[in-house]
C-alpha cells in the first residue's frame, strides 16, 4: 500500500538511467560538495593564519583540482572495464584477492553511510543559513537541525523503496538547478568583480570564527601541518566520485561508454564550481561561524547579489537549490550502498538478505539497513557537519587508494597499447590518495577520525568473519554421502504425534502420520495440567475414528522441550530407531489470533534438531480459515463442537 504495485522481475531491465538521468542522480552527491568543500578549509586556515586563509584557499583548491584530475582518469578507467557494480571493490578483488577487497568494501560502506549523514545535515544548514540571513537570527531554528536532517533521511529511503526509475525522475532535477544557481552567481560574481563592486564580508562578525594571525601561524612553524589539514578537509569536496563506477550496471548500454562520459561531465562540472566557489571566498572575505550558519556559500549569494527584491529572490534560488541538492546528494548512497552490499554478500562476505530484491525491484534491505545506520550517526553527531567530516574522505580516499593500485596491477599484467601511461597515471593516483589518507588520519585523529580508524580493522575482519562462516556451512552441506560411506540403516520407524487436544489439526496430523507407512504410529501427550490430562483422555476414546492410542507422559516439572527430549533419546537410543515426530502448529491469519495464542512447534524443532535419527515436521492448521468455513453451518444447525481446553501450539 505505501510503496506501490509490485513489478515484474522483467523490469529489471528496464529499470535503467540515461546519461542525463543518471548525472542528475549519481552526481548529486559529488556536484553538492560544492557547497562544503571550500568551507572546510577555511575552518582549518582562518583560525592560524587568518585573513591570509583567503589567499591560501586558492593554492589548496589548485592542488586539490589535481587530485581530482588524476582520480577521474583513474576511475574512467575503472569504467570501462568493470561494468558491474562495486567500483573499487571490484577492482581489489579481482586484482588482488576476495580477502583484501574486503578493504575496499568496508571503505566505501562506512563512505556511503557517512555521505548520507554529512549530505542532509548540509542541507539543513542551508535552510538554516537562508532564514538567518533574511530573517536574522530566529529563535530556536538551529534545534531544527537534528529533526529536519532524520526527516529527510525518512524520505530518502521510502522514496528508494519505490523503486530506481521513479527515484531518478525525482531526484535528477536538484542537481541541474544547483549547476544553474552556483553558475549563475559565480556569473554575476565576476561581472560585480570586473566593475568593482563585489563587497566583502565582515570578518569579525559575531559567531564568525576567530581570526588568527599569519605572521604567528607562519612563525610557529605550523604552514605545512596547516595546509595539509586544510587540504585534507577540502578532499571532502571529491567524496562522491566513486559513486558512478559503484553503480555501472544502472546505466544503458553500453555502460562502460555511457558511464565514462557522465563521469567526466561531472568531473567537469565539479572541478568549476570548486575552484569558483574558493575565487568569491578570495575576493568576499567569506568566513566560516562557529555553528556552521551561515555557512560561506550563502554568505557568497548574499553578498553577489546584493540587497532588495532581487538579492533576496537570488539568494533564495541559490539556497534552495544546494538544500534540494544536497538532501538528493544522500541518495546517491541510496542507490550506490545496496548494489555493493549485494555484490559483496554474493561473495558471501554480507548477509545473504541484501542480495534480495523487494516488490519494487529495489535492493530494500540494503536501503532500510543505510537508513537506520545513517540515522544513528545523525544522532550521535547532532547533525553537526563539521564533526561528521572527520569521518568521511578516510574512508573515500581509501577507495580511490584501492582502486588505483588495483587498476596499476591490472595494466602491468597485460601488454597493451598506452600501459606505461595508464600504469602511471593509476599509480599516481594510488599513491596520493594514500597520502591523503594518512594525512587525514594523522590531522584529523583527535576529532573523530580514530573512530574510522578503529572501525576499518574491525569491519574488515567481520567481513572475512562471516565469510568463513558461510563457506564452513557450504562444505558441511556439500558433504553427501557416497556409494561405500558408512551412514546409517533404520531398521524401524516411529512417528509421534504431539497432542494437547483432540482437535481438526490433531486429527489431520494423524491421518498424515499413517500416510508416512510407519513401523508405529503414536499419539503423546505431556501431562503438565493432571486436569485437564483426564478430559483429553476421556475424550479420545470417546471420539470414533482416532487410529491411534494415546500415551502421557509425566511432565511435572512444565518443561516440555526438556521432557520431549528426553522421550526422543529413549525412543532412539538402540541406534536403529528412527523418529518422525509431527507437531500441529495451529496458524492465526488475525493480528488479534496471533497475538492471543502463542507457538512452541518451532521452539520444540530447534531443541531436536541435535538429536540423531530425529526428524521434525511441523503440520500448519489454519485455524482462521476453517472457522470461517464452519462457521455458517454452525449457524444452520444449531450445533457447537464441545468446548476444549486449548493447548500449545
């Protein structure tokens, strides 16, 4: 009812994004960073050097741009060679073996689930920004910031649940008008630059972060520490990439062509509205608050477009677009993070549930799994953006270490035209990355990064963990006896049927028992209530048509599963016995009857299932059902059936 008719396995295949579609939903993720990104390492820079971080964002944007560089041809690559889903897992794998690639998995499983994290709570610091810049400070608006991100998230994934062609038609646009709005502001930017009348921000606002000085930043020896760290907050702006090589198998085909070209459109766009965005906090003086609102993007469209009617439909257009962007951002994981669960669990490294589709032809577990993982998370950070970084380019840039090093071995075991050239330029592409890695670790440790670093090692042995336990399960079942094994001979066969009452379904179950043809067939009751033990009795050699006797067994300390057992052993003990015990399980199709009558046949299953010669068939009575059928001759006749103690079912 809330998500829709079921589909067809059929449409799978048509289940499929075009170019532009798939742009405006894998790219969403990596285009909104944008508004972040620049930020990121202004709130590194401005409290050291202070109003020298506007001149140093640029160098730290150029080197961050060629990063981005080297990854887009790393991953383009990537592309066009593994067409199915998994990105650098994939890649790890198949270069390196299924234990290592398990690296690679947890790296961008913990990206995924951060992304969604960082993405909304971004959003909502833009519709946060926006109020205040308009409205000035509103009281208690920031204390939306924590319900609004979990709401959106909420939303996220109920419309994921629908299904992938709905979820791109829905989220494909955010990412076009944010391209519009940020384009169109760096637009009128440049012309207020040329004719010089672009103002600046007060940097001493209050709320602002405090500025350093660049003499003592300088003095102190803290440049290079300084510019890594701010060069590893700006990474953020890169998280994202991965996500098109992570879902290939979505596009049309060809999917290697089709996801080249989107990747470098959106590498592309990226690397403009990057390098635009750190230019106009060069030239504006745009600082970072304490509280992440306003943040410097808003600040920009603020000041680009000035005050009046105009400047306040401007900067309503730009601040809509990076929240409805930002909050289609976190989708990306929603598309990305349940197509690599399902790659990784059909190499039996995840749990085999997130291999299955829904009704919608959506991956439900792996969407619902994101959602509550991510929510978490939101709650644990209080939706606070610059707390959730320190989690998140570890565990992208991990990917992007792997992916390179996997596409280096890759190309150096073949003999192909251009290897030198792509061999370098994925080396390259791996050894940086690493370094980002270990400066962002190193930079980033005391404010949350040891978190990721402690889950990478622990994810991954998990990993392998479940990975052995599905293979020990695979052998144990494989082993079939052969011509020659010593198994087993029954020379007899017993089948007990379980009685509590003399019933439809115990009636049904004994018929079933004399269709197995056993050596004996018999009816056993365990005695917990004395009482009503005699009725039963009384009753069964009253009722015509039961073909079997029915024992009682003594069972006074009530602990049926334990006195079951014990009849079991007995019943088997001389090794060529075997037992078939049937159990009536009576079904209730009402909420009401399943809540009002609980079930001990599977309880009873499990405590046997140990038991050698020892088989439990569990026989359903749908007892809903037959009192609906016996209900209106009930009615004609006039007629009751005697009322029965009810026993456990």
């Amino acid at each position: 009812m809330l998500l829709g008719p079921p589909l067809v396995t059929e449409r799978i295949r048509r289940e499929k994004l075009s170019n532009p579609a798939a742009l405006g939903v894998l790219a969403s993720d990596c285009i909104s960073s944008t508004a972040y990104g620049s930020e990121e390492m202004l709130r590194v820079l401005v409290p050291v050097i202070g109003v020298a971080a506007f001149t140093m964002i640029l160098p730290v944007t150029g080197a961050i741009l060629l990063v981005l560089l080297l990854v887009t041809l790393c991953y383009s690559d990537v592309v066009m060679i593994y067409t199915r889903a998994g990105g650098s897992y994939v890649v790890a794998r198949e270069n390196f073996g299924p234990d290592i690639a398990q690296i690679a998995s947890v790296a961008l499983l913990v990206d995924y689930i951060v992304t969604v994290a960082v993405q909304v709570s971004a959003g909502t610091n833009a519709i946060i920004s926006f109020a205040h810049l308009v409205g000035g400070t509103w009281t208690g608006i920031d204390h939306l910031q924590l319900p609004l991100s979990a709401l959106v998230i909420l939303i996220l994934a109920y419309g994921n649940l629908r299904g992938l062609r709905e979820a791109g038609r829905v989220f494909m646009v955010p990412a076009y008008l944010f391209i519009l709005a940020v384009g169109l502001m760096l637009v009128v930017g440049v012309v207020r630059g040329l004719t010089g009348t672009l103002p600046h921000a007060d940097v001493h606002a209050a709320g602002a972060v405090p500025l350093g000085t660049a003499g003592s930043g300088w003095l102190y020896g803290a440049s290079l520490f300084i510019v890594l760290r701010s060069f590893a907050n700006g990474g953020s702006s890169l998280t994202g990439l991965e996500a098109i090589s992570n879902s290939v198998s979505v596009f049309r085909d060809p999917k290697g062509h089709n996801a080249r070209r989107t990747l470098v459109t959106m590498s592309c766009v990226l690397g403009t509205l990057v390098l635009g965005v750190s230019a106009l906090a060069h030239f504006t003086h745009a600082i970072p608050y304490r509280d992440g609102t306003p943040t410097v993007l808003a600040q920009e469209a603020h000041l680009v477009f000035g005050g009046g009617v105009l400047g306040a439909l401007g900067l309503a257009f730009v601040q809509l677009a990076t929240a409805l962007i930002l909050y289609t951002g976190a989708n990306t994981p929603f598309t990305g993070f349940p197509f690599l669960a399902s790659f990784v669990a059909e190499d039996r490294f995840l749990p085999r549930q997130l291999t299955r589709r829904g009704h919608r032809l959506a991956f439900s577990n792996g969407i619902v799994s994101l959602a509550v993982v991510a929510l978490a998370l939101l709650v644990v950070t209080e939706a606070n953006v610059d707390r959730l970084v320190a989690l998140y380019a570890i565990g992208v840039f991990t990917a992007f270490t792997m992916a390179g090093s996997g596409m280096t071995a890759y190309h150096l075991r073949r003999r192909e035209p251009g290897r030198t050239w792509k061999v370098a330029v994925n080396l390259i592409t791996a050894v940086v990355s690493a370094a980002v890695v270990l400066i962002f670790g190193i930079t980033k440790f005391t404010e949350g990064a040891w978190l990721v670093v402690v889950v990478f090692p622990l994810g991954v042995w998990a990993l392998i963990r479940i990975n052995r336990e599905y293979r020990a399960e695979a052998a144990a079942l494989e082993a079939v006896p052969r011509p020659g094994d010593d198994v087993p001979r029954w020379r007899r066969h017993v089948v007990f049927v379980l009685a509590d009452s003399i019933d439809l379904a115990t009636v049904k179950a004994l018929r079933y028992a004399h269709e197995l043809r056993p050596d004996e067939v018999r009816a056993v009751h365990f005695m917990v209530d004395e009482a009503h033990a005699r009725r039963l009795m009384a009753r069964w050699e009253a009722t015509a048509g039961v073909t079997a006797a029915l024992e009682v067994v003594e069972c006074p300390d009530r602990r049926l599963r334990h006195a079951v057992m014990e009849l079991a052993a007995r019943t088997t003990e001389d090794g060529q016995t075997a037992l078939t015990l049937l159990v009536p399980r009576r079904t209730y199709t009402s909420p009401l009857g399943k809540l009002l009558h609980r079930g001990t046949a599977e309880s009873l299953a499990k405590a046997l299932e140990r038991l050698p010669g020892v088989a439990v068939t569990i026989l359903p009575f749908a007892v809903s059902l037959a009192a609906r059928e016996r209900g209106p001759r009930e009615e004609e006749s006039g007629e009751r059936e005697p009322r029965e103690r009810p026993g456990p079912e």
